[in-house]
C-alpha cells in the first residue's frame, strides 16, 4: 500500500471559507497597516508643527534682533523697544489661535499676543496640574543652547475667548541676541490629535467602504467558482454513473473553470462515442453470432456449436443427429405480406419448436426458410422419426396474423455422427443434400443414408461422365463483371465453370460440384479451372488487351494442399505478371481448418502477387471474428443479404455493419446478387466498394467479355 499523503487543513476548507478567511487576513493586516501609519502620520505631523514652529520664530527672532540691537545703540529707549517688539508678534499670528510671546529668563511675560492679560506677570513659580515646576527646565534648556522645544500644559482659548482647561502644548524657544528675552510660540497637540483623528476617521471610513466591498466581491467570486465547481463535480458523477445525457454547464466561460468544463464535456463526448461503439461492436457480435429475428444461432455459431457436440460425442461414443428443416411456403409468405408478417410466422414456428427440444439440443437458423437442428445422443432411428413427426405436426398447424391465417409445411433431411460423417460441414452438407432429396421425392423427411444407398450406376455414370468432360474439355468458363462504384467501370470478373454435355446439354453447376466434392473429383475440377484461366490471361497478354483480375472459388481440398505455392508458379510458369490478376475466393468449408495454417497459406500465396477474397461473407464460418488476422483483400457479402436488403432492415442493418467493420480492417467489399436499382442504389449509399449481378451483367461467354474488355465500357450505375 501507498502511503497516505498528508492532507493540509486548508484542503479540509471550501472555496468560500477560503475567500473568506483571505478577506479576514487582509482585513487584519489593513488594520495593522492603518495602525502604523496613524502613528506614523502622528509623528509627520509633529514634526511638520516643528518646522512650521520653529520658521516662524526665527524668521521674527531676526527681525527682534535688529530692533534689540538699535536698541543697544542708544537708537530707541525702553519703551519704544517694547512698542517695536509689539508690532513685530501682534502681527504675527498664524493658523487658528497660534501666536508668539515674549518673556525673560528670570519668567517675566513681556508679551503674549493671545493673552495680552498675561503681560508683566512672572511664571517662575509656574507648576503644571502635578504640581511640578515648568520654567526651570526651560531656563536650563535654553541656557544650554539658546534654543529649545518644550513641551508643557497650557491652557488655550476656543473660539467663544474662553480659556479651556490645560492641555499639552510643544512651543519652541529662542534667546534674543546679547538679551534676557525669550521668544517663542507653540501650538497644543489636542490640535494635532484632532486633526489627525479627522484623517484616520475619513480614512477609516474608505477603508471600512473598501473592506465592504472586497468582502461582497469576494462573496461574488466564491460563488462564480464554488458554485460552477459543485455543478461540475456532479456532471462527473453522473458520467462516472454512466449517465451520459446530461449537459455540462460553464462550458462558455473563458476562465479555468470554463477549460475543466471543456475537458468534462469532452470525457462526457467520448464516453457517450465510446458507448455507442461499444453497443455497435455487441450488436455487431451478436449479428455474428445469432440471426436476429429469431435469435437462434445464425450458420456460423451453430457450425461452431456443431463441432463442439461431434468432438463430445466421440468422447461418449454417442450417435448425434443433424436435422435441416425447410418451411415451405415461407418465402411465398415473405414475398407477398412482406418481411414483418413473414418474420412472425418464423418466430411462432421457433417457439413452438422450442417445446420439443431438450436442453443439450441446438437449433440454428440455416437460411431464410431453413432451419437446423443438433440433437446429441439421438437414439435409434425409431427416436429419430418420432421427434420429426413432432416437429412436423407443430409446423404445420395453424398460425394467425393479424386475422390472416397461415399454414405452412415442412420437410427434413437427416444426417447422422458417425454413420454419415465426422465433419461439421460433412454432416451439415449431407442434410441438405437429403432435404433436396425430401423436395425431389416429395416427402416430409429424407435420410442421407438412403440417399447414400441409391442405384450406383448413376452415381457412377455422373462420375465417369466428369472425368470424361475434362478430358474433351466438355467444361467452359464463362465470366461475370464486377463493377467498381468509382469509376462505374468494370475492372474484375468472378470466373463460373459451365458444363455443356454433348447429349444432355448444359448441366447446371449444383448438381456435378456437389458430386464432386464429395467423390474428390473437385481437386481435378480446381485444377482444370486454374489452368484454364492461366491460359486464358496468357492470351488476352498477347493480344494487348487490358487484363482484369479474374476471381475463381477454390475448394478447401485444393487451398490446403502443402504444395499450393509450387502448383500456382508451375501452373502460370512463374509468371508473377499473371499471378498478381489472379483472385482466390476462399469458400466457407476452408474457415474451420486450423487458422494458423490458414494464415501461413493465405500469406504465402499472397507472396505471389495473388489476392484472396472470402465469399459468400455472413453465410458460414467467414465472421470477422475469424478472418481479423487473415491478410485478405476482398470479403463478398452473400447475395441472400442483398435479396432483401431494401425491403428486410435487419438484412440492411447486417449488411451496413459488415461494411463498417470490413473498412474498418481496409478490406473491400463486394456485394453478389444485385438484381434490382433499389439495391445498387442503397449500397451505392453505404459506402460498398464493389458490386456484380444481373442488374450489370449476365456472365458472359469469353467473347462477350473480351468484346466488352476492347471497348472499355463504361456502365452507366448513377441510379436514383
């Protein structure tokens, strides 16, 4: 533990004590300042009195000296000496009731202009009120430097000429040249007192008006910051309580505290961008991992899901069922009371399956009208029938919306662990490929095994009939545009093989790739492909044509084959020129291998000039949780998103996020499937990169292509 940093008292104060207590200390310190000048000023104006004093006296001292000295000469007697000294002090007077008096030393008052009554009377014997003697010590004063400032009490006229009672007075002395006379005049400190006590009162006052006036400025400021800081602190409660809506006040001032509000107001921004990435990446992890309508496991999470139960069943050595059950008629429903009506019907059917699962059962939805199935520890195939009758009855009754009623039909194809494979998507494929059998043969379920065990020679002759179309090269490529919304030019094709048999015609790719696969014939049909578009970016090189990349769909087989690298340069003879038009589309099946082989594959290839592309993005295995570290180029968004794009908005919401997080890895993105202007329009709108349907172009034969490569057209994709 760290220790406790000490917390000082003033810390413990709020903003407005601490005003406060700064206002007290000032007041304090003006009042000792105040103090201290008073007595300052008291002694200035002592001392100003002196000087003013003093000048006056001897500026008449002199004056009394020239007539003393006439006097000495024999110029004037006595008597005229007194009437000059007269008319030198009566004249004299100065300020309010100051004046100047004349005495000898032995304490005769010769002359006293403010008390003319006081003339020819001796003070020798004056005492002040303690009964001390008051002239000796100005005689020795004066004796010693013919000049003196003494201070006594002495009584003083007020205006009215009555005598008031003793006060102190500071006169100043100055013996007349070669004389016994004493000049001198004073002034009484009361004077000075009330002067100075009319000073410090006016100042007293301003001061008392100025404390006053801090004291309510600071109160002022005490709430422009106290209160501004209480509303902030609470701002940064509520956002630390993830209330994110509230409004930061104070954020307009230009002070600090405007700044603090800023920066609140800026954590508050983020932390509400913050969320709304946060519920965007949950929204965008659960469209991953669960379809929205019914909130089932979509494709991918139950092919995870799926292989999880196969890898604990062979640990318990139990038998496991896959059941993918078609709603028929739901599409019908979809497509003529729109998408809301449709999504309520699937999610009456799912809770009402829901009734009949167990609670290690898992139940995904596989498409639009499909639904799969996972039932651990299935039983005897008598276990089996019995759980799809329930299904069955339970889809077929009655459903009712908004006074519309519903009746819907359902069909199965069955595959079991471990008669029918040990593979999630073995299993997964072989359940369809027994519910296409169920739609063929009309029926409500359809076991993989009986479809295993069907005439062989027909199996065979499919075979055989394959191998014999490589060889007279019966297979034909056709090449459907990809169209940049950039440039609105088509600059890639997705290559499609075509079979046209000599007697039955075109064979459509569903019914001889899916054979293929599963007899291994797709290795062989990989390997025609590639060197078919090997030859066929080599001619278009010689004919100075302007090459586009060509993408082809490689099977898992072939991808994960150790020596891919060596096959890709000895295929296009190590042509990197060839190679760097060359797109792989990975399919869906390759996603569950082991990633880390996946991504030494991946980067091998690319080494090459080669980019790779997921397709069928949303479908399988392919989310971006699995693909994030895969150095890909391309992901295409599959054509069933694209179907309903306009009228479904959870197909709008899901396409809009895989487009935001595929840009946001700097991947490109490429919508198949686009049919209608509405569709091309809206995704025109979300940013798509690229797109290619039938709206554009049908694929084309090599002539049609090549034709549309030498005129360099420029497909005109401004819908509105």
């Amino acid at each position: 533990m760290q220790p406790k940093e000490p917390i000082s008292t003033l810390s413990n104060l709020s903003i407005r004590r601490k005003l406060l207590l700064m206002v007290t200390l000032s007041l304090f310190c003006i009042l000792a300042t105040a103090l201290l000048a008073a007595f300052l000023h008291h002694n200035d104006l002592i001392d100003a009195r002196k000087r003013e004093v003093r000048s006056i006296v001897e500026v008449v001292g002199g004056q009394l000296n020239e007539v003393y000295a006439q006097h000495q000469n024999g110029a004037i007697d006595d008597a005229q000496l007194l009437v000059r000294a007269h008319e030198l002090l009566d004249p004299a007077r100065y300020r309010h009731n100051n004046y100047l008096f004349l005495l000898t030393d032995e304490g005769k008052m010769l002359i006293n202009v403010g008390r003319p009554s006081l003339e020819g009377k001796s003070f020798s014997d004056l005492r002040d009120s303690e009964g001390n003697p008051v002239l000796p010590e100005l005689l020795q004063a004066i004796s010693e430097r013919d000049q003196t400032f003494w201070r006594y009490r002495w009584a003083q006229l007020d205006q009215s000429g009555n005598l008031t009672p003793a006060s102190d007075k500071l006169s100043y002395f100055m013996r007349i040249s070669d004389s016994n006379w004493l000049l001198g005049s004073g002034v009484h400190l009361d004077d000075i007192q009330s002067q100075l006590f009319s000073r410090l009162l006016s100042l007293a006052i301003l001061t008392l008006a100025l404390l006053l006036a801090t004291l309510l400025v600071a109160l002022a400021i005490s709430r422009n910051i106290a209160n501004p800081l209480r509303r902030l602190a609470q701002a940064t409660q509520e956002i630390s309580n993830a209330r994110l809506e509230i409004e930061v006040e104070d954020s307009r001032r230009q002070d600090e505290i405007g700044a603090l509000a800023r920066a609140i107001q800026q954590l508050r921004d983020h932390a509400q961008e913050n969320r709304r990435l946060r519920n965007l990446s949950e929204h965008a992890r659960f469209l991953e991992e669960f379809d929205p309508v019914t909130r089932l496991y979509n494709r991918q999470s139950l092919g995870d899901a799926l292989e999880r139960e196969i890898t604990r069943q062979q640990r318990q050595n139990n038998r496991l069922a896959v059941l993918v059950i078609r709603l028929v008629l739901l599409r019908d429903i979809t497509t003529r009371w729109g998408p809301d009506c449709g999504n309520q019907v699937l999610r009456t059917i799912v809770d009402r399956l829901r009734n009949h699962l167990r609670v290690d059962d898992i139940l995904g939805r596989h498409g639009d009208d499909t639904l799969t199935l996972v039932r651990p520890e299935a039983g005897d195939n008598d276990a089996i029938r019995t759980l799809m009758r329930e299904l069955l009855e339970e889809i077929s009754a009655p459903i009712t919306i908004d006074d519309q009623p519903f009746n819907l039909q359902g069909r199965i194809g069955v595959s079991l662990y471990p008669e029918d494979g040990d593979q999630e998507f073995q299993l997964v494929g072989r359940a369809e490929e027994a519910l296409r059998a169920a739609r063929r043969a009309e029926r409500d379920w359809y076991w993989f095994n009986n479809l295993a065990s069907a005439p062989v020679d027909q199996r065979l002759g499919l075979w055989r009939e394959i191998q014999v179309a490589m060889e007279e090269d019966q297979f034909y490529l056709v090449f459907q545009p990809v169209f940049d919304l950039q440039s609105n030019q088509a600059n890639s094709a997705e290559v499609l093989l075509r079979w046209r048999h000599p007697e039955k015609g075109l064979i459509s790719p569903a019914v001889f790739i899916p054979f293929a696969e599963q007899t291994g014939l797709v290795k062989r049909i990989d390997q025609w492909v590639l060197e078919a578009v090997a030859r066929q970016l080599r001619s278009w090189q010689e004919q100075g044509l302007s090459m586009p990349l060509l993408a082809i769909n490689l099977s898992g087989i072939s991808f994960l084959r150790a020596d891919l690298e060596q096959h890709l340069r000895t295929t296009f003879h190590g042509d990197t020129g060839l190679l760097s038009h060359l797109v792989l589309e990975l399919t869906e099946g390759v996603l569950i291998e082991d990633m880390d082989r996946i991504q030494l594959q991946v980067e091998q290839v690319r080494q090459l000039g080669v980019k790779v592309a997921i397709d069928d993005f949303g479908t399988g295995y392919s989310s971006l949780s699995r693909i994030r570290n895969l150095p890909i180029d391309h992901i295409k968004i599959d054509q069933s998103f694209i179907e309903d794009i306009v009228s479904n908005p959870q197909c709008t919401k899901i396409v809009e996020a895989i487009m935001l997080m595929a840009h946001g890895l700097r991947l490109q993105v490429i919508a198949e499937g686009v049919e209608h202007e509405d569709q091309l329009h809206l995704l025109r709108q979300m940013g798509c990169d690229l797109v290619q349907g039938y709206l554009l172009s049908h694929p084309l034969e090599r002539r049609e292509f090549e034709t549309m490569l030498q005129q360099d057209l420029e497909i005109d994709l401004e819908i509105d």
